[in-house]
C-alpha cells in the first residue's frame, strides 16, 4: 500500500485528501475543523467507533440516526453544511466504493454540502476497482449484517461471502462509485488513516 502515490491518485481526481497515521490524530482535526458547523453523519462503525459523535456535538449541532433515530434526523443530516461518513472499500485507483440498503448514505453524500468527509482506514484500501468491490460485498456488507442481526445467508454462515440474495432483510441495495468529487458538493474530503477503522 502506497499512502503518497494513493493521495496523489486521489488528489489528481478533485479529491482533497489528508493524511492522519491515527485514528486519534483524525478525530482531533477534524473536530477542530468543524466546530461551529451543523454536522450530518452517515451509519458508520467508524464514526461510531471514533467517537466522533460525542467530540462534535460538544462544538456545533450533529445530526445522526443511530444516535436520533426518525426520519427528521435524516432529514436535517442531509441539508447539513458538512456530512461525516465513511466507504466500505477505496481502489488504489482512486474509486471510493460504498453499498447502501435505503439509500441515506448514498444520497446525503450527493447533497449540497460545504464538505462530504470520507474517513478511511487501512483495512478498507483495496489494490484495484474490482477488488475494493469484492471487498464492498464480501467483507462489509456480510459484517454489517450481522451487526443489524440479519436473516440473510451472508449473516448467518461461517465464511463471509456474498450470496446475492434475494433475502428481503437484504441490506445491499444500492452502490455507489465516485470516480471524481460530486458536482453539487463544495470540497470533497478524503481523510486516510493509518489504523484499521470499521469494517
């Protein structure tokens, strides 16, 4: 894994891009960065795992659905001047690759805000396009299943894969790629962290 030649991809793509070797450095900036500004998060073992919830609301108003759950919440963290979330896969190419089973991550982080922040573990960089799709449906999806006690295949046996199912607990309905910053965003940011972060 090449941290400098994966910003450089990224960067060359529209993406801002920065660097934290820890997890801790990132949370620390980050709430620096955005203290004062409403705040949408997307579901994200990461965020939770960061505590990025709990830093953030001290600073500025932050609106997210495991924390409040409703419809409003989603709402509001849809029109937010910044959204938090994560990916589960980034290609050394430069694609960020997220599944989605109703759409709210997807389609926040298509929204007109200041800033999307996408924080990214080591463990969710993939060498290419395919492989960080693998990763998306084989490694993620299975794991978050599982945390949401899922009767699909891919919750329920011992070797995670996908099945592509037609379970109606399915949770992978939807993928997004970016290949390139959305247009009605204000700054794409892709943060990289060098410890393992999510699933």
């Amino acid at each position: 894994m090449d941290i400098p030649r994966l910003q450089k991809t990224l960067e060359a793509a529209g993406f801002t891009v920065q660097w934290f070797p820890t997890a801790q450095a990132a949370k620390e900036a980050l709430v620096a960065r955005f203290a004062g500004k409403t705040i949408g998060m997307g579901g994200s073992v990461t965020l939770r795992d960061l505590g990025l919830y709990e830093a953030l609301s001290q600073r500025g108003t932050v609106y997210w659905h495991w924390q409040q759950p409703g419809p409003e919440t989603l709402a509001q963290a849809a029109k937010a001047q910044v959204y938090l979330t994560s990916v589960n896969a980034l290609a050394e190419t430069g694609q960020l690759v997220n599944i989605d089973g109703t759409g709210n991550r997807i389609s926040a982080a298509a929204g007109a805000h200041e800033t999307v922040c996408y924080l990214v573990g080591r463990n969710k960089i993939a060498p290419t396009f395919q492989q960080a799709l693998w990763r998306a449906r084989n490694i993620a999806a299975p794991l978050n299943a599982r945390r949401l006690h899922r009767k699909t295949p891919c919750a329920q046996g011992e070797t995670l894969r996908c099945y592509d199912c037609r379970s109606p607990e399915r949770i992978c309905n939807g993928l997004s790629v970016l290949w390139r910053p959305l247009g009605g965003v204000g700054e794409t940011l892709v943060c990289l962290v060098g410890e393992d972060l999510g699933y």
